[in-house]
C-alpha cells in the first residue's frame, strides 16, 4: 500500500461525514468473481467489472477472507465505468470505480480496501480536514480522512474530498441546528400557550359561575331587604293605629 500526499483543508468545526457514492454512479446487480473483479449482467451482455488503480497480492487464505469480507458488504454494488472494452461477442470489461453498501446506509470505494486489507496495493489519498469525522465501513477517521464522497446527514448533501468547501458545510451545519434549536422552542412554546389559552378559558368559565352566583346572592339580598322594609312598614302602621284609639 501507498499513501498520498496530504492535502490541507481549511479547518472546521466537529462535523461526521458518512463515506458515499458520487450521484452519477450506475446501480449494477454485480457479484464478486474474485478479489479485485465483479460479474454483472447487463444488456443480454456478460460484463466484468475490474476496480481501477487495485491489485491484490495476497495467498489463498487472504483471498477467501477477502471474498467473504465483499460477500457480505457488496449487497448494492454501483459503478463509475472509466473505460469499457469489448471482449468477445457478448462479453465486456469495464474499468470502473466500485462502490459496495450492505445496507445502504453508507458506501464503501473498493479503492479503499488497503485500510482494511493489507493483501491490497493501492493509493489512498487522505486529506487534511481538522475537526471533522469520516464514518466509513473500513473505519472512522478523524482529522486526516480519506479522499472521496461523502454524505453530509444533516444537510443530506452530497459532496467529494478534497474540492468541497468544508467550511461552508460547517456554516450550513450551524444553521441547520439553529433551526431545529427555534423548531423546538417554537414547538414548546405552542405548547405552552395552548396550556396557557386552556387554563385563561377555565379561569374565565370560573369567572363568570362567580359573577352569576354574585349576582343572584345581590338580588337574593335586595328581596330580603325589600320584604324587611315592607313588614316594619306595617308594623308601624298597626302600631300607630293601635295607639290612636
């Protein structure tokens, strides 16, 4: 294995990256044939799908492990055909970059397998990009991550080391969270002031129950006070009509 040069990137804040495809890559249903080469059927054609700038030089122990390491990460395989070349009538060979994903959830350039294998002699260039975190199925990485396409989760962009803007993705990164940051505190406070507006109805129901008991215990009084005023009225007419004899 040969290591690149380092190529220095601005830095960032801590950011996490998961390793990925390039959006022009070709889904293929592919199979590995052994450790650096895949069969696909494509078109009525027999294609043989070799990864570029990857030779193995390994023995037979090496190679089954290699091919049961592919087996089981190679579920989705795309490719970027760099060159194509026929072989016979109904069969092709294509230069490719490969990519394999078990699940989907992040991509594995076969360019890379010297970090896994050290059967594998290959280039892997690694970039300098302070801060940030590359997940990838080989490793994760920090600092120094290995050049290629990545998945930024929480923009879902798509970008390639070196040549994106690291910076600028952190930028984005920071509003993205800021935003979800007032989501959640505008979220909260809806809550709140329907909490609020439910409790201000129930004081106000209160209220006016009050206000008509209030009310009633008023006019209750002033019937009172009305009857009071008319029974002392006639007792002191009987009385003065009982002293006037």
């Amino acid at each position: 294995m040969r290591w690149a040069w380092l190529i220095p990137l601005l830095a960032v804040p801590a950011l996490a990256y998961v390793s990925w495809l390039p959006p022009y890559a070709r889904l293929v249903q592919a199979y590995p044939m052994n450790a650096t080469c895949f069969t696909a059927y494509v078109n009525n054609s027999v294609v043989y799908i070799e990864q570029a700038g990857l030779t193995f030089n390994g023995s037979s122990a090496e190679a089954q492990a290699i091919m049961q390491y592919l087996y089981s990460q190679c579920r989705y395989v795309a490719v970027d055909v760099l060159n194509a070349t026929q072989v016979s009538e109904s069969g092709w060979l294509w230069l490719a970059d490969v990519y394999c994903s078990s699940d989907g959830s992040m991509w594995l350039p076969l360019r890379w397998l010297p970090l896994r294998f050290a059967a594998y002699i290959g280039n892997v260039e690694f970039v300098n990009a302070s801060n940030a975190t590359a997940e990838t199925p080989v490793g994760t990485f920090t600092g120094y991550i290995p050049a290629g396409w990545y998945l930024d989760p929480a923009t879902k962009t798509v970008f390639q080391v070196p040549g994106a803007n690291l910076t600028l993705l952190a930028y984005v990164d920071r509003l993205s969270a800021q935003i979800k940051a007032l989501e959640a505190e505008l979220e909260g406070a809806g809550a709140n002031a329907s909490r609020a507006a439910s409790l201000v109805a129930q004081l106000e129901a209160q209220t006016a129950s009050l206000d008509a008991q209030r009310r009633a215990l008023e006019e209750a009084l002033r019937q009172r006070e009305s009857e009071l005023a008319a029974l002392q009225a006639n007792l002191r007419a009987a009385y003065r009509r009982r002293t006037n004899r």
